[in-house]
C-alpha cells in the first residue's frame, strides 16, 4: 500500500519516526525506505525476502478502489525456500498480482451494486 501513495504522504507518515533494524536488509532511513517503495512500485508487487525477518519471504499486492487508490493489499509469506527460485517467484507473484487486480474489480462490482440495492424507490 506504501508504494502506491504519494511519497510526500509517506514521507508525512514517517516524518520524525525512527524506523528499527530487523535483519540486515531493513530499511532504515526515509531515503531506503523511498528506493525500497520505488522499486516495489515499479514491479507492481512488493517483495521481502529477508527485510523483516531472516528466511522468511513475502509479497504483496495491493488491492484498489475504482480512482486507483490502495484501499487494501493481499500477502503470501513462507520460508524463503518454499519460493522455489525465481521460476516460482514469478509464479506466485502473477498468481497474486491476478487475484489483487480481481478483488480490485469484483470489490468495486459489489459496490457499485450494493449502491443499486439501496436507492429509494418511488
């Protein structure tokens, strides 16, 4: 979700915190944050292999509203092994990535129906 805000929005969120090392692959400075959320922006996925805990491996995908704003996101985490590579990473990171994008539509199916449903009717 980080990645799809407006980096004066992160950097608001984040003015004055002090961000803790977990592993040695966690940022900790505004500016390794930012490079960490461009890169993820620009892979439309965020990856973490290692960033928060040592042999753990996420990603996520956010999920969006109908004016493209991150409202939501879906993760698959596991031991870094279970990732299979980067044949499986690619794997499970289209599989994600194409279950985020429907959530994103069917969510905005629903409210646009549910909004249907309760009109008044004369």
């Amino acid at each position: 979700i980080l990645a799809n805000l407006p980096s004066e929005r992160v950097a608001r969120l984040y003015a004055g915190a002090k961000l803790q090392r977990v592993t040695a692959y966690t940022p900790t400075t505004l500016p390794q944050l930012r490079a960490r959320l461009d890169a993820d922006l620009a892979a439309g996925l965020a990856w973490s292999d290692g960033h928060f805990e040592d042999g753990i491996a996420s990603v996520a995908a956010a999920v969006f509203d109908a004016g493209g704003a991150p409202v939501a996101a879906i993760n698959v985490s596991g031991g870094s092994a279970a990732f299979g590579g980067e044949a499986g990473r690619a794997r499970i990171g289209d599989a994600l990535a194409t279950a985020a994008g429907e959530i994103s539509r069917r969510r905005e199916h629903l409210r646009a129906h549910l909004a249907r449903l309760l009109q008044p009717r004369l």
